[in-house]
C-alpha cells in the first residue's frame, strides 16, 4: 500500500524478547515495550522522531538556530 502511493515506509521486525526480570504481562515478549526493551528500539524510535519531527528551532530574535528538517 505504503508502496503503490509512494509513501515513505520501514518495517522492523525486532528478534524474540526475553525480560531479564519477570514481566507482569500476559507475553512476555511484550516487555520489549516497557524500560527493560528500550535499547533494542531506542535507536530506531530516536530516528524516526528526527525524521518526522525534526524542524528548524527560532532563536530569540526569531531566526533558525541551525537546528533543519533533514532532506
């Protein structure tokens, strides 16, 4: 779908996800999710944020502080 309209997309598929203290969740794999999974996505979610939200940041006098949108 992404595909057909053009659409810029990136599917991850994290490998299985065993917590190292017992999770309280019905899955396990689940807590991928919570504070024990962070540094197997955090990267990938940093990126997308840059990508996606990243935009120029005024100064006090209202010009870009050289913070752009990347291309």
């Amino acid at each position: 779908m992404f595909k057909a309209r053009n659409i810029p997309y990136r599917t991850v598929i994290y490998e299985p996800f065993t917590p190292a203290r017992a999770a309280n969740v019905a899955a396990p794999g689940h807590a991928l999710f919570s504070e024990q999974g962070t540094s197997v996505w955090e990267a990938d979610v940093v990126q997308f944020l840059g990508r996606y939200l990243l935009t120029t940041v005024p100064d006090q006098e209202g010009v870009g502080a050289g913070q752009q949108r990347p291309q």
